[in-house]
C-alpha cells in the first residue's frame, strides 16, 4: 500500500484543495484511495468522501492514544490501495509545540509528507523555507514538495529551481486561480450545495492531473 500525509508551511496554503484534486485524479485512474484528516476537524472530512468515495476518519493525537491513532490508521486502509493524510495548519503546529501536529502523525504512522507551499508573492526565496522543513526535524520524511498560487511558467521555474538548490523534490503546482477557492468562515469551510462542491473538486483534479506529477507520488 502507498501512502502520503499533505502538509504545509501555514494555514491557508490550500491543503484541502489539493488533497480534494488528488483524491479525485487517484480516484478516476481506478485507485481505491482511503482519505485520513489530522486533528478532530470533522468538515475536511466531507470534502474528502465526496472527493474519493471513500468516508474519511480523523487522526487524532489529542483526543486520542498513539496506540488509538494506529489501529485506526491500520483498521481503515487494509483494503485500500493507498492512503491519503490531509494534515492540519502548519506541519509541526500542535496544542504543544508539535504535539498534536501533521508531523506526528507522519512519524508516529511512518508517512512520507509532501509539503504544500503557498507561492504567491514569493519566487527563489522559498530555498530557505523548503530546506528548514527537510532539515529541521531529520526523523521526518519529507518526500517533495507542491507549490500552490503560481502564476505562469516562468514563475513556476524559479521555484523548481528554489527546490533543486535545497534538496527536495519538485512535484508540481496548482495555478493561481479564483475558482479554486474554497470559501472559509471562522474556522470552518462551508460549501452548502453538493453541485458546486462537485464542480470545484473536478476543477481541482483537473488542475492536478495538469501540472502535478501523480506519478511522481505514486512512486513515493
């Protein structure tokens, strides 16, 4: 079985856009993907079912024991062919430092994080901010990473150069792009009818079938 945790460098970097897209583009090459949610969020977890099929369960380290997070995370992918994480805020933010955080969970459940960067406004200085994530916790797998509110080609290309020079793989990107958005209120998301959350899910995994390499993480 293959698996991913989605992490990223703050909230807002649009984590649950791609994780939407990629379990729709999984879910249409014939993959049985089995949808996971760090932290007791129980909205992301809709999205999620309605993405893969598949009902989402949430990992949680707080509310639950390690040994707790484990079964769970044993009991619900054994017939899946891969696993997919959505994590929650930044990577290492938790009620206690990392306590809590996405990064726990990847480490606790031995899972490779593909580390979503929002890009927007921000080119080559990304190198910095990439290779503090690889280097700042070495137990922690991170596997690539994927840029998010990229702006042309070009403007893709000094990011993909930003990673060479800091050692991580490159996997891909999401385009700037209004339509994408999904709309947010207090802590929570709200899409109310199932049409428009259908429209934006194929939107996204359109975009991720464009310009990221599913590939690429399969192969992680």
């Amino acid at each position: 079985m293959k698996n991913l945790l989605i992490g990223a460098a703050s909230s807002g970097c649009g984590k649950t856009t791609f994780t939407m897209g990629l379990l729709r583009a999984l879910r249409d090459r014939g993959i049985c993907v089995q949808p996971f949610k760090c932290g007791p969020d129980y909205i992301d977890p809709l999205f999620h079912a309605a993405a893969s099929g598949q009902e989402s369960v949430n990992l949680d380290t707080w509310l639950g024991s390690e040994k707790h997070v484990q079964d769970l995370y044993a009991h619900y992918s054994a017939s899946a062919d891969m696993c997919v994480v959505e994590g929650v805020m930044g990577l290492f933010d938790g009620f206690e430092k990392s306590q809590g955080s996405s990064a726990e969970i990847a480490q606790l459940l031995d899972i490779p994080v593909v580390l979503l960067v929002n890009a927007k406004s921000v080119a080559y200085s990304v190198a910095p901010l990439i290779y503090g994530f690889k280097h700042f916790c070495p137990t922690l797998k991170l596997a690539g990473v994927v840029f998010n509110m990229v702006a042309s080609e070009s403007h893709f290309q000094y990011l993909q150069q930003a990673c060479a020079d800091a050692g991580v793989t490159c996997l891909g990107y999401l385009q700037k792009n209004p339509a994408l958005a999904i709309p947010s209120r207090h802590l929570g998301l709200t899409i109310t009818a199932k049409e428009e959350m259908e429209n934006l899910i194929s939107l996204a995994a359109e975009e991720v079938e464009k310009h990221v390499s599913i590939d690429q993480i399969l192969a992680l």
